[in-house]
C-alpha cells in the first residue's frame, strides 16, 4: 500500500490550504483515513480522521476550522484547512488503516505546511 499526499505550501495566517492524499495497493474497503501533523520539536498527532462510512474526528485545536473528507472510489482524503494559524506549522501525514485479522497502518510521504503570522 502507498500513499502520495499533495497540497502543503506556505501559506499567510487567515489563509486556507486543501490537502490530498490518494492511497493504492491493496486496501480493504472498510477503513480510517486521515491525517497527522508533526510540528519541529514535538509528537506526531491525529489532526482529523474519518471512516470509510463517512464518520469524522477532530483535534480540539482545529475543530471549526478543518473539514476531513474521503472519496472512497478514488481512495482518495482531503482536508480543507481554513482560518490557519502559526501553530498549525507542522509537517502534514496521511495514514489508512484497518483491522482485518490484525491491525494494518501505512503512511503517506508527508507535506509541509507553513502559516505565516
């Protein structure tokens, strides 16, 4: 499994950036995708997921401000980031996983996003 994520860049705060991340290989069709961001200095965390039945989670930190979206035809996640801040500087991950006799997880390349203030 591979995924190829696109979309970062730098990037004024109040600005907004899409990102993408398509996956393929052999992916079972019940899964999580979604992203993780990983700032200088500091732990990879969960910024946003949703499930193949279209069930979302968010950070606290970007709730109301980041939309998480999954074509499953295209085994393809976005995510709309809007209203940037200088704290979501951070190198952006995507990640699929499933559970299918054991737990499976694969990660994208990573894509740097930088908010000017």
């Amino acid at each position: 499994v591979q995924l190829q994520a696109s979309g970062g860049g730098l990037v004024q705060a109040g600005g907004s950036l899409r990102l993408s991340c398509t996956a393929s290989g052999n992916i079972f069709a019940i899964n999580v995708m979604g992203w993780y961001r990983q700032a200088p200095g500091k732990q990879r965390e969960l910024v946003a997921d949703v499930t193949s039945g279209g069930t979302t989670n968010y950070a606290d930190s970007v709730k109301g401000r980041f939309t998480v979206s999954r074509d499953n035809a295209k085994n393809t996640v976005y995510l709309q980031m809007n209203g940037l801040k200088p704290e979501d500087t951070a190198v952006y991950f995507c990640n699929i996983r499933w559970r299918l006799m054991s737990e499976r997880t694969y990660w994208g390349q990573g894509t740097e996003v930088t908010v000017s203030s």
